[in-house]
C-alpha cells in the first residue's frame, strides 16, 4: 500500500509513530473489541485492522485504507500527485504551483480553480488521486462528509465549490459579491456525483 511507505512502527500491539511534515510524532496504542486504535490526531483516527491493514477514519467516522483512491474504482480521468491537505473521498481539490493538491475554495483565486475530487483518504504528504471528470462513487454516508447533509447526495442536483469552508461542496450556488461560481457536477443519485468542473465565475 503507497501511504504506509510514510509510516513507521515497532511492534503495531504497543505503538504507532506517525511522521507528519514538521516532526516525528509519538501515538499510543489502546485497546478496543478486536482492534488496536490509536487515540485521535486532530478529527481524525489512525487504526489497524485485525488483517495488518492500516485505516483512518474521518471526522464522519468512515473507515477508508490508508492508499491512493481506495474509496473508489480507478478511472482513465484519475490523477495522482502530493497532497497538502488530508484528503477524505470526495474532497474537492485545485493544483498548487508546486504540484501538489490542496483543498479548494470559492472565495479567491487561485482555491477557485477545481481540478476535481478526491477518490479516497490522503494523509498530508502522500500521494492522493483525484477524478477530475465523469463519475465518482461513494458511499452516501461518505458524501455527507464533503456536503454536509445527510442520506447522501440529492438525486438531480447541481454541486458547487462552497464558499464559506474549503474542501467542501453544495447544493446552493454561491451568489455573495466577491465569491465564485464554480460549477462541481450533478448527482445521479445519492451515491453518484457525475464530475464536470467548469471555470470559476466571480460573483459582482
């Protein structure tokens, strides 16, 4: 799995170290039912399931490996680079003049430009895939996270970049002076978002 080249453990039973981008950070383990789990790092758990496998779980308690696109099929329209930010499925995402993803945003440029969303959970630092067209799949409970709803996407509605909080999506078009309209994609239903970034409209 590419994320856990990143990782670095001695005995997973007593201890995890995680390496984020400034120093070398010490989690201790504890026991819960069948799995060892680590104590939060910010809103988000870092575990290993009872088969060695590495998983986070996000602000909205989703379960993802910790590897590039896991949350979703690969597609030709995938694109893989550094993250910035950590990436949960269906992060809305723009390229940094380095290269690398960072968590969009209508309310300036250059957040504005979405190339597209996240596929899966990134770490900060470790390569993450973007689909930046077509359709992406998620679990609904998934969506909520990135929309802020509940039950998923809403069939036949139009998604936009949201303004207000960066790596988010939603239903209503931003209309304020000064943010942008960016135009994200149409759900098909509530666990299909048919991805089509157009060009960011500022609001006057």
């Amino acid at each position: 799995m590419v994320a856990l080249t990143r990782f670095h453990a001695t005995d997973f039973a007593e201890r995890c170290l995680f390496e984020d981008d400034i120093e070398l950070v010490r989690v201790e383990f504890y026991a819960q039912a069948s799995e060892t789990q680590c104590p939060a790092t910010g809103n988000y758990h870092l575990w290993m399931r009872d088969d060695g496998i590495l998983m986070v779980r996000n602000a909205g308690g989703v379960d993802t490996p910790v590897d590039s696109g896991a949350a979703a099929a690969a597609s030709a329209d995938d694109v893989t680079q550094e993250t910035d930010s950590v990436l949960v499925p269906g992060t809305p995402v723009y390229a940094t003049v380095a290269s690398h993803w960072e968590l969009a945003q209508a309310d300036a440029t250059p957040q504005t430009v979405l190339v597209g969303l996240s596929t899966g959970t990134t770490l900060a630092g470790f390569a993450g895939t973007v689909r930046t067209q077509g359709i992406l799949t998620l679990l609904a409970s998934e969506w909520d996270v990135v929309t802020g709803d509940v039950f998923g996407l809403t069939p036949g509605e139009e998604y936009y970049l949201d303004p207000s909080t960066a790596g988010k999506i939603t239903k209503t078009a931003p209309a304020t002076p000064g943010q942008y309209l960016v135009y994200v994609g149409r759900a098909v239903n509530q666990t299909q978002l048919d991805i089509d970034p157009r060009t960011p409209i500022k609001r006057g």
